[in-house]
C-alpha cells in the first residue's frame, strides 16, 4: 500500500488562453491535514476539481492510495467547495439523505450515520427545515455533515471556515482535528494563515500555476527563519557580542529592556545565551521563528 493517499505528478491544466497547473507535483501523506496555499487565481482550485474529477488535466497523472484515480474513488472522497451548493427548497433531513445516497450508502446506513451528526452538532429540530429557512452558518454545518458522512479516506475543505462565528468555526475545527484522529486524510485549502498555524501538518503552496514549496510545516518555517532572538532582561547594559549582533533595543513596561538581537551564521541558542548570561539577567530569551504570514508573502515574492 501506498504511503501517500494522493499523489499528483506534472499535471498541466490549460484554459483557452490562460494555463491554471504548469506541471504541479504534490505528494500528500495519510493521516495528516494538508494545507493547499496559495493567492487568488494560482491554480489551487483547478487542482481540487481534477482531484474530485469534476474536469480533466491536459497532461499528468493522479494517483489514489498508489492506484491511477477512477470513478470508484467518488466514494473514496468528501469534497466541501467553497462556494456553497445546497437545493434551498429541500428539507434538510431528506437533503442530507439524498446526499449520503450519492455516495454509496443505504438509506439504513445514512439514517444511523445522521442520527450521530444530528446528535453531535446539537440539530436534532432541524430536520423538517427548509435549507432556505436556514442562516448561512447553519448551511454550513449541513454541509460538513454532507462532505463527511460517508468517512472518506481523504476530504477535501475549501475555506471550510467562511461564515462560521467563533464557536462554530472552534467546533468545527474540532471534528477536523478527530476526522483526522480516526485516519481520514484533510486537505484544506484555505487564506488563513492562521488556521494553517493551529492545524495543519504539512503544507503547498503554488502560486501563478506552480508548486512554490512543499513539505512539512514544521521544516518550512525553519527554512524562513530570521535567526533573530527576542531577549528581554534586566540589571545592566548590553552589548554586541561575538555570536550576535543588537538589532535594536526597547522598554517594557515594568521597565525591562527588551532587545532584538540577530545571530552570527552557524550560532546555536545556546552559545548566544550563555554570552548574555555573562552581561545581564535574562527574564526570557526566544528565537523568532518565522510565521506561516511571513512565509507565505516570502515565498509568493520570490516566486514573482
């Protein structure tokens, strides 16, 4: 079996006079959450759409848990588009039933997997509702419901959290978080950096058709870090020192100083600290690792 539950090699998408996937390549492990990044227009939901094979890449492959992906795989995936699309004169109990049909379950089976998600997301009233009597939020949550009831081996959420108030957005975070607990793979297509920061695993990010960067979150951000150090400190006055460089200096206001020093190449934490000690009295000493903000302007920047 493959390690990878997807696997996309030099896919090319051209549109009539505008190409949306320049030889795109991703490989996205199993059981993680996957951060799809990317500016408006980089081709990110031209990608999405040929993964859920509503259209077809020019050129490339795409592979499903190591095998060529074919139609079977529909029942494989739970796809939540950002632009919304329920029938709004549907009752949303036969809505989310029709739905469930569609991918592979019987009606016992959906009606067991609903009670469940009724239950859980505290819906128990809503089942006779017309999806046009409900609020925007609320669409939202049948929705999810729809994306993921069958159990997908990968789902696949665009914005999933535009229109959620805070308490809804925190909920749904938290099946995310235990869809991926229990071995579904997410990938999460998203602007919010900070949502990427708080879930996911691994990243990509492709902007004007092209793959940027890939990889693990945690490694990106080492590869973008400033080798700045925050310091702050008391008792005395500090100065450059032979394993770094003050950037500049503050106060606080208990009246502590605060500085910003940067580390000469090569230099560990340790051995700046270790220097410090020797000036002042350290209250805390950071290194100031790169934001997924930081690297996702680096990164387009440089690409541009």
């Amino acid at each position: 079996m493959s390690e990878n539950i997807l696997e996309v090699r030099n896919v090319v998408k051209n549109y009539a006079n505008h190409t949306a996937l320049s030889e795109v390549s991703l490989s996205v492990p199993k059981g993680v959450i996957y951060g799809l990044l990317g500016p408006n227009g980089a081709g990110k939901t031209s990608l999405i759409r040929i993964v859920n094979q509503i259209t077809a890449p020019d050129a490339g492959d795409i592979l499903f848990d190591g095998k060529p992906l074919n139609e079977h795989n529909i029942y494989e995936i739970g796809y939540l588009p950002e632009e919304r699309g329920l029938y709004k004169k549907m009752k949303v109990g036969e809505h989310l039933l029709y739905l469930a049909r569609l991918k592979g379950l019987n009606k016992d089976q959906a009606m067991e997997k609903l009670k469940e998600w009724f239950i859980k997301f505290d819906i128990k009233t809503w089942w006779d509702k017309h999806i046009e009597d409900l609020s925007k939020g609320m669409q939202q949550k049948i929705q999810f419901v729809a994306t993921v009831l069958h159990e997908p081996k990968l789902i696949i959420l665009d914005e999933p959290f535009s229109g959620f108030d805070p308490i809804n957005a925190t909920l749904i975070k938290d099946e995310i978080l235990e869809l991926k607990e229990k071995g579904s793979t997410i990938i999460f297509s998203t602007h919010r950096m900070e949502s990427v920061e708080e879930l996911c695993d691994y990243i990509a990010l492709i902007n004007n058709s092209k793959k940027v960067l890939e990889g693990r979150k945690s490694d990106i951000k080492q590869q973008y870090k400033s080798n700045t150090f925050t310091v702050e400190f008391e008792k005395g006055a500090l100065k450059d020192g032979n394993s770094y460089a003050i950037q500049n200096v503050s106060t606080t206001s208990d009246g502590n100083q605060l500085a910003v020093i940067k580390a000469v190449s090569g230099v560990q934490g340790n051995q700046i600290l270790s220097e410090l000690m020797q000036q002042v009295e350290i209250k805390l000493f950071k290194e100031d690792v790169a934001s997924m903000n930081d690297v996702f302007i680096k990164a387009v920047n440089q690409s541009n």
